[in-house]
C-alpha cells in the first residue's frame, strides 16, 4: 500500500484525497472544510497515523488480554461534513490515548456509495486492522461486508447508525428521540395545526428512526398534515436545496420543516431564501456549528436541532471495542447516548462539538 503523507495545521481544512484503484492516501489528521454539501468525489481518505507493524503481519486473537491495539479503520459517510469528521477525530483521539501513536487510524469516505464502503472494508480486512468503525452507507446493503469482516476475525462496530447485521456493538444517539422531540418542537409552535414537510435522508438505521419518531408523533394530532415525507435530500447541504426548491414550487403554504439533519436543514433554509419564502421555520437533528450559529441569528428560518456528539460516539466505540478485542463485552450491544434539544431559548448555552 502506498502511503502518501500529508502535513495538517490545525484549524485549517486538510485537503481529502481519492482512492485510485484501491490505492489508499493518508494525512496525519483531518479538518472540517467549512462546507456541508455532499462532496462530489465519494472516494476520499485520510490515515491519520505512521504505519506500524506487529512483526509477523498477522492480527493477534481476540480476548488475549496482552494485546495491544494497533490499527482502527473508520469508514463514514461524507467527510465534506464536518459531523463526519468530528467523529474522525474522536476515533483518532481515543485510539491514540489507549494505544500510543503507534496505533494507525485510517478513515474513509464513502460518500453513502455502497460498493465503495464494500471495498473500504476488505481493505481494512487486508491491512489486518483490529477494530473496523462502521458509518452505514445502507443499513441492510453493507450486510455481507460486515459478515466477511467478522468470519476473518474482525470486531466491528457500528456508529451513528444501526446495521442489519450482527455487529459487535452499535453506538447511537437515540435517534427516535431525536425524530420526536423535534417534531414535538414543531406541534407545540404550531399549536397542533398546520401544513410540515419532512426532508427525508439515506436510506440508514438512524434516518428511519428519525423519521418514525417525527412520524409518531405527528400522528397524535390530527390537525397536523404532512405535504411530503419521501423526498431524499442525501443529507447534504445540496440535497436540501435541491429537495426543498421542488417543494417550495409545488406548496404554497407551509408551516414547518422537520430536516433528518443539520446540512440538509441549512440546503432548506438556502431554498427558502432563493424563492423569498418566509412562512415556516426549520428543525434539524445534530446540533451542527452552522445549525447553532442560524438558531442563534434573528435572519434564518432555522429555529431548532436535536443535537448529537458525533466525538462521544467514536470515542465510545473505540474504548468498546478495544474491550472486545481483550476479551471484554459490553453489557448490552446497544448504546444509546441521549439527544437535547436547542432553541432560540437555550441556544447561548449550548456548547457545541
């Protein structure tokens, strides 16, 4: 494998690379790029440590309680995102305070295209990395990758969104909570009446779930009525306009949105500003930077977001599976971290990722 290095600096975007024919690239660390769109080349990488060896090239057996941790891989969805890559550098941190910075930590990109998270984890498979951190690019597709992945030895687990397939641990927000109290939000300001749109996503675990407990909740109140619930934005910036401008075309009066995240939210506040529509007001789920700045300003539509911990989720999942890998389970394969809503009301006291 080729390595190519990088230099990073801190606060400034590190240039995301593609993978040319399963040639994998690597920097020492990554960086937001400041832009939510979905990135046009779904083929980016990052290695955020030197390569290490282990002498015999072999990856050594799980539960052997003298092992030491020496390769994560990371595949996420869309590291234009800066979610994404707060959560890179949550595996990356925890990897590093657990193992030393002989642990190698690569992260890819999958840009939600399955074959290309297929290929990302045979690689991770061959470079015999000890524990694989799956982003779903679909939740029920990425089924025999993981089951190849596990038949070789691999601790696999998944993160931000569940998998149909049996990992050794999922870590999430809780992401049906997140669905209902945003959208409890959005009843409550409209006094249980009014026209909402729902901006859908992927089609992964943690979108469903968020959706379903929108959907659940709009369901107690009959005066609610949903124009649209299917559109999928891909979780972009550039799906949200692009959802949002049709819909802005085809309804004349709308009340709320309810956006399945914070980039496709701000693609919807974009659409709403292009066509001078300012009837409604937008919430979101992941408690994004750009998300709390536009809550916090008097000129956006964006009223609220379900904030996540994108950092805490990696974090969690590293420290688990490092467990795993020494013979230690967790006490339940499901963890949930708890979602909290920001308003105008609560926004000067949130802290962000």
């Amino acid at each position: 494998m080729n390595v190519k290095k990088i230099p990073f600096t801190t606060g400034v975007a590190a240039t995301l690379l593609s993978i040319v024919s399963g040639t994998l690239v690597s920097c020492t660390n990554i960086s937001p790029n400041g832009d939510t769109a979905t990135n046009t080349d779904t083929k980016n990488v990052t290695d955020t440590t030197t390569q290490s060896n282990n002498g015999d090239g072999l990856r050594p057996v799980v539960g052997d309680r003298n092992v030491k941790l020496q390769a994560v891989g990371v595949t996420l969805g869309d590291l234009s995102n800066p979610f994404f890559v707060v959560m890179a550098q949550g595996a990356e941190k925890e990897a590093k305070k657990i193992g030393g910075n002989d642990v190698r930590v690569t992260v890819v990109s999958s840009g939600y295209d399955l074959n290309q998270q297929f290929n990302q984890i045979e690689n991770f498979v061959a470079a015999n990395t000890d524990i694989i951190i799956l982003n779903a690019a679909d939740s029920k597709g990425i089924r025999p990758a993981v089951e190849q992945a596990r038949k070789a030895g691999k601790i696999v687990i998944a993160v931000d969104t569940g998998v149909d397939a049996d990992v050794d641990a999922t870590v999430t927000t809780n992401n049906v909570q997140a669905g209902e109290i945003s959208c409890q939000y959005i009843v409550d300001r409209l006094k249980g009446k009014g026209n909402v749109v729902i901006v859908n996503g992927p089609p992964v675990t943690s979108v469903i779930q968020r959706v379903d407990g929108c959907l659940k909740v709009f369901a107690k109140y009959p005066d609610i009525k949903i124009l649209s619930k299917d559109q999928n934005a891909e979780g972009s910036r550039d799906g949200g306009l692009r959802v949002m401008s049709d819909i802005l075309v085809t309804f004349p009066k709308i009340d709320a949105v309810f956006a399945i995240n914070d980039p496709s939210g701000v693609g919807v506040d974009l659409a709403a500003n292009q066509a001078k529509r300012k009837e409604f007001f937008i919430v979101g789920v992941d408690g994004a930077p750009e998300a709390i700045e536009a809550i916090a300003s008097n000129d956006s539509l964006y009223a609220a977001t379900a904030t996540q911990n994108p950092r805490g989720m990696t974090q969690k999942a590293v420290q688990v599976g490092n467990d795993i890998l020494h013979g230690k389970k967790p006490a339940s394969p499901d963890i949930l971290i708890p979602a909290k809503l920001i308003t105008k009301e609560n926004v000067s006291t949130s802290t962000g990722w």
